[in-house]
C-alpha cells in the first residue's frame, strides 16, 4: 500500500494551559501525523472561535457587546486579549519546537470560515454581519487580508514546517439554507447567495495559499453540507463527521477523492456511551472505501480524527482520545494492507 492513514485533531483543547497543551498534542501527533496549534476556549472571552479569528482582522475591529462580537470602529479591551492570547500561544509554540529533537514536519492552524464569522458576529446596528451585503463582502476580504501576516507569524514560530490551515465552518448549511434568525429571533435571515459564499471560501482560500499554507480543508456538520461548492471554491479537502455521512455523500466523496481532494474524517467518537473497539471503528473507515471501489493506494488523502471538540474533556482524556485516534489510524492501514 502506497496510501497511508494519519491522524489528527479540530483544534480546541481542555484547561487554560498553552504549554500543557502543546506538549500533549506534538507527543501524540508526530511525523507522520498532523499536529495542531492548540485553541484553549475555557480562557474566556478572546479565546472563543469567533474573538480568536476576529482578532485577525485587517481594517476591521471587534469587541464584545452583551449579545456577542460586534464590529466596532476602534479595537478594545477584548480584542486585546484575543490578540495576546493568540500571541502567547505562538510563543509556546515557538519554545516547545525549539526543544524538540525530532520536530513534526507538517502544522496545522485552524480559523473561523467566512461564513461562520458572518453568522456569529454582530453590526453596529445588533444584526449580524449576515444581514447586510456590504458588511458580508467587507469581512470576507478583511479575512482574507488578515490572514496573511497571521500565517506569516505561524511560519516564524516553526521555520521550516508545512502549513495546513481548517477552515471551520459549523454553521454554512445554516447560512445558505437560510435558517439563521435575526437578532429579534422572529424571523430567519435572507440565505447566502451559494455564488457569494464559493467567491469568499475562494478570496480567504487563494490568501492562505498566498501566504504558504500547503493545504486547505474545510470542517462542515454533514447535514446538508456543502461539500461541491466548498472543493469548487478551492479548498483542498473537507472534514466531516464519519458516523453522521449518507450514502449520497460518500458517493460525492469519492469522486473527489478520485478528484485528488483531501477527506478528513471525524471517526473517533468520545462521548459517554457505549466505546465501540479500535477494530470495529476502522472497519467503518474502510468498508465504505471498498464499497466505492476506491484503491486503497488513495487511503493517504484520509486523515482521522476525533468526532467532535475535545474541549469538554479533561486534559488527560484528551490526551488519551488523540492517542486513540493514532491507534486507529494503524488499524485502518492493517487492514487495507490485509
């Protein structure tokens, strides 16, 4: 088998500790695997997803009102802390490669999508950015100025390490379907143009590669996601959900594996039910594979992940999960190899 199956993980991390987390995260996620820069929300505000990736916005600001991040016209005091939380991880980052004998060869970063950006954030006025065409198509192209001097700052931290940068997007079926209420909540926003979102997804997607990100991935929920207009807009690849993914869906995923897009896979779950085994988990990796007639040389486009935010475990569990998901991806090569 030419194709080999990695691992690793969405990004977000449990406690309030970078180096902790860094740590934990390159221990477990080696070369051949993909390590992540590691997102610790339980710090608070500046930290959350949407404050974290409003932080690198070019020309535009944001702060936090009572009703969440609203664009504002000058930077404030926890637009700050998102700067200087992100800055402190990098830092970590920075320090914990240069200790390494052995660093990883590849990094991930993971940032809000454009339209999940839009969708959490608030004008002026209280609406959401959605709601207004100007402000929409001004927070697609300040993102996608922004991101450049923030993966220029990544590429500072580890010389040397190729980029991989998640775009995640939980809320774009909510967007283009639609289904978003106002701020009121007594009606639902107009949808997004799927012309208007594949021209954002492609802006912030061309400034990254601009910028030296090797690979794109889009993270989408599978109900109703967008998975053709995400590819056709440029990115590399997609992740989803494994246990939530239809048969028409991975009808679609094949041809554009087939295609050469990247498919990552949140196949690992670690919530509190029943624990299926390592076995039986990578036999439903593998069988829809075969099922499609897929080579198993194509295997090497698959990455695994966990399914869903470890965010809500503890430290050492999480830990534990990113081992498993190691574990899991093993599992998955034996068994193409056999």
């Amino acid at each position: 088998m030419t194709g080999q199956v990695t691992a690793t993980a969405l990004g977000d991390w449990p406690g309030t500790d970078p180096l902790e987390a860094t740590k934990a995260i390159r221990g477990e996620l080696g070369t051949p695997h993909l390590p992540v820069l590691a997102e610790l929300p339980e710090r608070g505000v500046g930290s959350d997803p949407i404050g974290r990736t409003a932080s690198l916005l070019l020309g535009l600001h944001a702060d936090v009102q009572p009703h969440g991040w609203r664009l504002v016209p000058h930077p404030g005091r926890d637009a700050a802390r998102a700067e200087s939380a992100l800055s402190t991880d990098l830092n970590v980052l920075a320090d914990v490669v240069g200790g390494e004998e052995h660093s990883a060869e590849e990094l991930q970063v993971r940032i809000l999508g454009p339209l999940s950006l839009m969708a959490g954030a608030y004008l002026p006025s209280g609406e959401r950015v959605l709601a207004d065409h100007g402000a929409r198509r001004d927070v697609a192209q300040s993102l996608a100025d922004g991101v450049v001097p923030f993966l220029d700052r990544v590429a500072r931290a580890v010389p040397g390490t190729r980029l991989t940068v998640q775009l995640d997007e939980p809320e774009a079926a909510r967007v283009l379907g639609g289904l978003l209420p106002t701020a009121s909540g007594y009606r639902t926003l107009r949808s997004v143009p799927g012309g208007e979102a594949r021209s954002a997804w492609g802006r912030v997607t061309e400034s990254l590669r601009a910028a030296g990100a090797e690979t794109v991935v889009v993270n989408l929920p599978a109900w109703e996601a967008p998975i053709g207009r995400v590819l056709a807009a440029g990115a590399d690849g997609v992740s989803l959900p494994l246990a939530d993914l239809t048969v028409p869906q991975w009808e679609g995923l094949a041809g554009a594996v087939e295609a050469g897009a990247r498919l990552w896979l949140g196949a690992l779950p670690h919530d509190a039910g029943p624990r299926p085994g390592t076995g039986e988990l990578a036999e439903r990796v593998v069988r829809p594979w075969r099922q499609l007639g897929l080579p198993v040389d194509a295997l090497d486009a698959v990455r695994l992940a966990p399914a869903g935010s470890l965010a809500t475990l503890t430290p050492v569990a999480a830990t534990a999960c990113l081992a498993r998901t190691v574990k899991l991806a093993d599992a998955v090569n034996q068994i193409a190899l056999g």
